[in-house]
C-alpha cells in the first residue's frame, strides 16, 4: 500500500517541462520503479536521451551472469519513452 501512495504522490507532482533531460541505467528486469522513472521524465522534458549499459558492463555492475540481454531492456525501455 505504501508502494502506490508514493507512486500516485510523484505521478501527481507538477514538474517544470525541460527542454532536455539525460539519464542513464541497467533497465534490468523492467519495474515498476524504471516505469515510474521514466515515464514522469517524459512528461517533463521535449527531448529524452535514455542511456543504457552493455551487457558486459551490467554484468560488472551488478556482478551477475544472468542478465537480460541489451537488445531486450532496450525494447523495454522504448515502450515508456
């Protein structure tokens, strides 16, 4: 329950609109959390540049072997952007 009031609390949030914003991430295992992300930095900016690792720097980052490959998380992160 906590979980949906601090997400309806930020969807709420009126944010300046910028003329481009940058971000970069994993996007591993796409959640609620990247959803949230990425879809209020939409909404506030005209120009979204999304960065996301290689797979072989995710697998140094997170010291994991399984990791979704990069042409997934990439699929994944167009859906919101």
């Amino acid at each position: 329950m906590l979980m949906d009031i601090v997400i309806k609390n930020i969807n709420t949030h009126i944010l300046p609109k910028y003329d481009s914003i940058f971000t970069i991430g994993c996007f591993d295992y796409m959640h609620i959390g990247h959803e949230s992300l990425l879809s209020n930095l939409v909404n506030s900016s005209n120009n979204l540049i999304v960065g996301i690792h290689d797979d072989n720097s995710l697998k140094k980052i997170k010291k994991l072997s399984n990791v979704q490959p990069y042409f997934i998380r990439e699929k994944n992160v167009k859906i919101f952007t």
